[in-house]
C-alpha cells in the first residue's frame, strides 16, 4: 500500500514539473495584413447590403449583416505587443502558450489574452524587526531587483487572479505578484537575519572573525538572492539582485549597544596608545644605553614613570621642575 502511494505521489510532482511555459504558435496573423482583409470584408458586407436592399432580396441583405457582425467580432482580435512584454494566450480554459513577439498582430477573438511584463521591477522591502544570532533585537531592510522568468507558473501556480480578477490589467497583475514577492521576501530577510550576528562583539582581534550581518557584505546580498531565488522559483519569479540597505538596532537596546560600541572602541585605542608608548619608553632607554648614560634604578624607574604619565594622558602634561634629587 505505501508502495503505491509513493508511486501516485511522484507522479503527481513530476506532473507539477513538466508545466511549463511553451511558446504559442497558434493561429496569428499580422496585424496591418489583418486590418486591410477586415477593412475588405466591411466593404462586401456593405456591399452586399445595398444590393440586397435595391433589389429587395432578403438573402443578400442576411449575408452582408452576418459579415458585418463578423466583422466587428473580428476586430476585437487586434493587439499589439511592445519589447519586454508577455501575452498568455488562454482559449476556453486551456493554455495555449505565452507570446513574446512585439509588434501589431491579430488572434482569434476568441482566444483570451492576459497580458504580462517581462521588465526588472524594484522593491524596496520596508525595514522589518527580527532577532539576530544572538538574540538582539534589530531592524533590518533590504531591495531587491526581481523580474517574471516563467509566465506559466506565475499565472496558474499562485493565486494572483482572486487579487486582480479575470479580466485584470497587467499593471493590477504585476502588483499582485509584487505583494507576492514582499511577502516572501519578509520571511526569506527573517530567515537569514537569525543565522548571523548583527556584530562582532567578541573581545578579539582575529582576523577570522565571525562573519557577522555588519561586515558580510556581498556574502550575505549573495545568501539573500539564494534564499529568495528558492522561494520564488515556484512562481516563475527570478531575483537578480538583493542588498541590505537599512540595518541598526532595535530603539529599545539601540542606546546600550551604542555606549558598547563605544566602549569597546575607547578600549582598542587605549591599547595602541599603551603599545606605542612602551615601544617608545624602550626606544628612548636604548637610546641612553647607546649614549653610555647610565641610570640607577630608581631614575630609570622614574623616567620611565614620567614617559607613561606623558605618552598615556588625555592632556598635555604639565612640567615640574625638580629643584632638588630624586632622593627628596
């Protein structure tokens, strides 16, 4: 039994895949050829309609009425296409392929024709609150440049149709997808928000830190357009690029990690500024040595006392002359 319900399953995804967009190579004609055979059909239905009514013969006159008909029918088949456009072409339900030409053309009427664009639309994705690695609160918001890759899928595999309904412009269809998109898009941001750190505040001065949302740059753009190309691929919407334009903390922990931040930058520069006043100090008992000055300790515990107090204070150093010995 299991057996079989595998079977019935795969077969069910391997008819979900092999939908796809085909291309539509049904009755089209051009539309200027079209336009002078409808203009010729107007004038025989005229035609056909004064001679009936001259000589009063009903037969005549039924004809030119039902080429008149037909030929007002026949105008609704008439459209044209520009570059970077799609038409699905639907008839009586069935899909019947997407055509991309642009230009002037004419189908038949009957055939209904939903119109797509096929050009790289931006959005900008509002900053959104999530919780990163580490638990923090922050905003974080991103745009994102994305276009339709497959018609069939973006018309018959979501539900764009109840927002825009069946006779929906294409303006209202692209829209729908682009709520479609937004949506996706806040849950691919939360999904890799919480897999990095918004900062590295580890007390290390590796160069192997840990990649982190702040610093990860392409990196991450990178993982965001493979996050959303995976969500977005069932609706034959393909993402070309995504980058995180706004990122901060939340206002709730914002002032903290500020003062955190600045504490640990005081701390980095307090420890170059001790590292060159050592070097220093040294420098300048190496110096004495090479002069053949000889100190004692207690001077050469002194001076190196004053050089520390000199080179490490936040304000110039006042001097002090000492009038006496060091022993005093």
């Amino acid at each position: 039994m299991r057996y079989h319900f595998d079977i019935i399953l795969n077969s069910i995804i391997m008819s979900t895949k092999n939908k796809k967009e085909i291309v539509y190579n049904g009755l089209l004609i051009n539309g200027f050829t079209a336009l002078l055979m409808w203009v010729l059909i107007m004038a025989l239905s005229i035609y056909l309609i004064v001679i009936g009514g001259n000589a009063e013969n009903g037969f005549l006159i039924t004809g030119g009425v039902i080429l008149a008909i037909l030929d007002f029918i026949g105008l609704i088949g008439f459209f044209t296409l520009e570059p970077n456009e799609a038409i699905v072409m639907i008839f009586f339900g069935n899909y019947k392929g997407t055509f991309t030409q642009h230009g002037f053309y004419w189908i038949n009427p009957f055939v209904s024709r939903k119109r797509l664009t096929l050009r790289a639309r931006n959005l900008d994705v509002e900053p959104i609150k999530v919780n990163d690695k580490e638990g923090n609160p922050i905003l974080i918001g991103m745009v994102i440049v994305w276009k339709l890759k497959d018609t069939y899928k973006a018309m018959f595999e979501i539900d764009a149709q109840s927002i825009t309904g069946a006779q929906g412009t294409a303006s209202m269809r692209m829209n729908a997808f682009e709520k479609y998109v937004r949506i996706q898009s806040d849950a691919a941001l939360r999904e890799v928000a919480g897999h990095y750190a918004y900062d590295d505040n580890k007390d290390t001065t590796d160069d192997d830190s840990e990649l982190t949302l702040r610093s990860g740059g392409n990196e991450i753009n990178d993982l965001l357009i493979e996050k959303l190309n995976e969500r977005l691929e069932f609706a034959g919407i393909e993402v070309q690029e995504a980058r995180i334009n706004y990122l901060t903390y939340a206002p709730e922990i914002a002032a903290v990690m500020l003062r955190r931040q600045q504490a640990t930058a005081v701390i980095a520069a307090r420890e170059k500024i001790v590292e060159g006043a050592v070097s220093m100090v040294k420098l300048a008992l190496n110096k004495l040595s090479d002069e053949n000055i000889e100190l004692d300790e207690d001077k050469r515990a002194a001076m190196v006392s004053n050089l520390l107090v000199v080179l490490c204070a936040d304000e110039s150093a006042q001097p002090v002359i000492n009038t006496g010995t060091l022993n005093h």
